[in-house]
C-alpha cells in the first residue's frame, strides 16, 4: 500500500489538504493543516477529543467549509472552482459523490426501512431503476450479515446493527473514499467488534481509501496503512502503525496513547 | 322542565345535519390548516431572513387577532371591498388559515427538533434540497408533529362553532335554532355538548393508533 508524505502534492493523492485552516467564530480548530492521503491507503486520526480528527473529516465531505487553504479530492479541489471562485454547487455535488461518509451516531432515517435507507440515495442520485438499488443494497446487506433485517426500522435494531446498516448505505454509493468518524465510539462494549470485524472485512476486500477517525487503538493498528497523532487543530506525529504504537517520539503522543491504552 | 323525548326526536335529524355541516367544515380547515401551515414551515426554513420575517408576521398577525373579528371581516367587511364569498367559504378559509399559522408553528419546532446529523447524512449521501425535503425532513416532521395536530384538529372541531355567527349551519347553529323556535334549549344544548363530545372520541381513537402503530419508529 502507498504511504505519502504529509505535505507536498501527490499525483495520485485521493485526499489532500493544503495548509487548510478551520475556525468556529474564535475558536481556531485546524491551523495550516497539511495531509495528504494516497488512491487506496488508510490512514487513521488519532488524538484527544477536541483536536480538530472529526473536523477533518466534515471538510473532507463538505459539511464543513475551510476558513482557508485547500482541498482536492484526486486533484480536483472542492474548495475552488476554476478562476479561483468558490465552487458551484452542482460541480462540488459530484466531487462529493466519490466521498462517503459513516458518522458516530449512525444517522440513519428513522422513518425508513433499512432497505429504503440504502436504495434512497442510489435511487436518487444515482439515478439507479428501483431494481438495480435494491440488487445494490442487498448486496451491501450481505456484505455487512444484515440481510434480514431489510424491512426491519432502524428502531428495532441493535446499535451495532444500526452502525453496520450505515455502512452498507455508505457503500452503495461505491465511494471512492470512505471518511469513518468514531463509528464505534456511541455502542455498547459488546457490539464494537462486529462492527470493526465488517470494516477490517470491507478493508481487505476493496481498494477504497481510508480516512478514519477512532479510539479503537487495536483496530486503528491493525486496519491502518499510516497512524497520524492529531493535538491542537496539527498534526505532531505520523507514521506506520508499528512506528506509532510501539516507538512514538512525542511526548504527547506517548502521554496520550498511555491514558488511552490504560483505559 | 322535564326531559322531552318526543322533541328530541323531532330536532335529531336538524342536528343530524348540523354534524355533517360541522365534520365538513372541520375536514375542510383541516386540510387547509395542516396543509398550509406546511407550507408555511417549510417556506419559512427554506427562505432567507427576509421570507423568514414575513412568514413570522403572517403567523403573528393570524394568532393575534379574535377568530370573530376576522370571520365578520371576511363576511361583511369583504364585500364592501367588492369581494363577495359565501357564508362557508369564508368560515373555513378563515379558520383553516388561522389555524394554519398554529400548524406552522407545530412544523417549525419538529424540524428544529430534528438532529443535525440527520441533515449531515442527507449531505453526506448527496441528496438533493427537493429529495432531502420530500424523502426526509418532511416525513420526519410530520411524524413528530401528529399529536399536535390531531390536538387542533379537536380544537377546530370545538371553533367550527364560531362559524355559527355568519350563518353556516354548524351543529350549534341548528341546536339554536331548534330552541328559537320552540323555546326548549334544554334539549338541543345538552344534545350538541353530548355529540361534539361524541365526536371527539374518533379523533382520540386515531391518535392512539398512530402512536401504537408508531411505537417502534423512534423519529
């Protein structure tokens, strides 16, 4: 698997964010930010609450937008359109579409089925005939071992399931890149490893780039091409999972990774 | 007085009549109260600061001004504007839209109530404003909103009396006129109390089974 520097264009960079800052009134969430992450790779944020991991993510996706700086998804930036000018909504629609997104508290429709939460987008934006989004998304259930569970309301379900119904929506969208916001972070102990066990299952079985965001130190270890240690809105330290886990350098990375793993 | 059942069987089928006049005119406002304050909501949402304000003087002006003061606006006043409309057509346009404003009200605090991330997941999967609307927040809001509606629903049900004062032949209308004209409101009153009472008892009936049926549909 490619790794990639942390600044610097990339030709084949699926991902990159030139020194892009983000700042919520006063509050300063991400300074100069540069990251890049390569077509295929995966790459984990890890670091305290607060430290700017999920606000990465939602700039990726474009709920957010960057106070400053830029950010291509495979070179084309979702920021700027040409001539510089912000980009227009129907052009950042379509670079959006190759970004999927699961988030902490599943967000699924509640009112829907679990089928009709993964055929409303392929129906919709895609454009797919009801038969092709149902085809879809009952692969995707399968994918995930939920298959009986399509008529089922997101209500009736365990959290874990819920989170794993997330993933099959996200997915049926076939993204290019998929963004993981501590998915796991709202479920009971018991119901985090199936839903880990399904995205290590999607990991190896697909080329889709990773930018995931996680307290799940093992998981994170073991999905992980490249671990960066995000502190205070910068990253303080990146390397290959071995590097991060077994001989971090900072001082903060190790005080960090000391609480986290004494939990 | 003693209790007639003779006259009571004698002014039953004016009654009668006054129900059906009065489920008219409740299904009427109905619509346009819980259709219209939908729209009110979802414009309100949608348009700028501007249409915002506006939207929230309209709704203002609806809730600020005595039902009766509006319907002999609309029934004596309009035609002297050159606006002539009859009895019923102003008595549920004026209390469907007064109740509009009410509904909208209802609306706008379901879709305030609605997670963020539900709006971050309808970003996140591309959905288009019109498909997020129609698909999602709408349905959602609707949802949340039924047992407030089915509340002014009642409400309207019990105000269709107002409509009495321009001359539409509600159920209270025919109880006065029943007693006009053989001077027993005994009778004719205690039937309108017991039949809009009555009455109410579908409505409470439907609301329950929604909430039944909805149970497991955490919105």
């Amino acid at each position: 698997m490619p790794t990639s520097p942390s600044s610097g264009i990339s030709a084949v960079a699926a991902i990159q964010f030139a020194n892009v800052s983000k700042s919520f009134g006063a509050n300063s969430v991400l300074t100069g930010l540069d990251l890049s992450v390569a077509a295929g790779e995966r790459l984990t944020l890890i670091g305290p609450s607060g430290s700017g991991k999920t606000t990465v993510l939602r700039l990726a996706m474009m709920l957010d937008r960057p106070t400053a700086g830029d950010i291509r998804l495979f070179g084309e930036s979702i920021v700027k359109g040409p001539g510089g000018k912000p980009r227009r909504a129907r052009e950042a629609a379509r670079l959006r579409r190759r970004c999927g997104m699961v988030f902490q508290q599943f967000n699924l429709f509640p009112h829907m089925t679990v089928l009709q939460n993964l055929t409303l987008a392929p129906r919709t934006v895609l454009r797919l005939s009801a038969e092709e989004s149902e085809q879809r998304a009952l692969d995707h259930l399968r994918m995930v071992g939920l298959e009986d569970k399509r008529t089922a309301y997101p209500g009736q379900l365990s959290g874990g399931q819920q989170q794993r119904i997330a993933i099959a929506r996200t997915l049926a969208l076939r993204p290019d890149i998929l963004l993981l916001d501590e998915i796991t972070s709202s479920l009971d102990p018991e119901l985090v490893g199936e839903v880990l066990e399904v995205v290590r299952r999607i990991a190896q079985e697909t080329d889709i780039t990773f930018l995931i965001v996680t307290h799940e130190m093992r998981f994170a270890r073991q999905v992980s091409d490249r671990v960066a240690m995000f502190d205070s809105g910068r990253i303080i330290e990146e390397g290959s999972p071995e590097l991060i886990f077994s001989e971090p350098r900072c001082e903060r990375t190790k005080s960090f990774l000391r609480s986290v793993l004494d939990h | 007085m003693t209790w007639n059942w003779p006259y009571v069987a004698q002014i039953m089928p004016a009654l009668l009549a006054g129900v059906w006049e009065t489920f008219l005119v409740t299904v009427a406002c109905a619509v346009i109260a819980i259709g219209g304050g939908l729209v009110l909501a979802v414009v309100s949402s949608l348009a700028g600061r501007p249409g915002r304000l506006a939207v929230r003087g309209v709704v203002e002006l609806l809730r600020g001004v005595p039902i009766l003061v509006v319907l002999y606006f609309g029934y004596y006043a309009l035609p002297q504007l050159g606006v002539t409309l009859s009895a019923f057509f102003v008595g549920v346009l004026v209390l469907g839209v007064i109740y509009a404003a009410y509904c909208s009200e209802v609306y706008r605090g379901a879709l305030l109530s609605i997670p963020a991330g539900t709006h971050d997941a309808c970003a996140a999967l591309g959905l288009s404003t019109v498909v997020t609307w129609r698909k999602v927040l709408i349905p959602l809001a609707v949802r949340r909103s039924v047992p407030a509606l089915v509340n002014y629903v009642l409400v309207l049900y019990r105000q269709s009396a107002f409509l009495f004062a321009i001359g539409v032949p509600v159920l209270l209308a025919r109880a006065q006129v029943a007693g006009d004209q053989s001077f027993r409101y005994l009778e004719p009153y205690t039937l309108t109390g017991v039949l809009y009472l009555t009455l109410n008892l579908p409505f409470v009936y439907l609301l329950h089974r929604h909430e039944a049926r909805h149970a497991h549909i955490a919105v």
